[in-house]
C-alpha cells in the first residue's frame, strides 16, 4: 500500500543541507512506490531554477529534475 509524502522545503538550494536531504527522501520514497509532493517556497524555489552551476556538490536543478521525471509533484 502505497502512501503519500508531502515535503516542505523554503531554503535555498545550497546554503544547508536541507536540499540535499529533500531530495533523498523523494528518492527513497518514489523508489519504495510512495507518491511524493515537494512544495517550495521562498528561497526554496531557487531549487528550480535552470541553468544553476553547482560545483562540487549536488546539483538541485538536476536532481529534481530526475524526480519529477520519476514521478515527482511539486508546487512553487
């Protein structure tokens, strides 16, 4: 039985590591079958923007951008 996971996120992408843990509880969750909402708000949204060049460290526009294609819902 599946559940649905709902993820708040209004930090931007790479002053702390919430970014990071975001994406690995979609992950995690979309694999295990789960459907999973992320809504970004404030400095969250930043997360999405296009063209970001994160150097060294995880990479949020690519990141998400995988999730939404593995089933990902998010609101801004």
């Amino acid at each position: 039985m599946s559940k649905i996971f709902t993820l708040f996120l209004s930090t931007s992408p790479y002053s702390y590591e919430n970014t990071l843990t975001a994406v690995r509880i979609a992950e995690s969750a979309l694999n295990k079958g789960h459907v999973v909402k992320l809504i970004a708000s404030g400095d969250g949204v930043y997360c999405f923007l296009k063209g970001q060049k994160a150097k060294g460290i995880t990479n949020a526009e690519e990141k998400f951008g995988e999730l939404i294609q593995n089933g990902l819902k998010v609101y801004l």
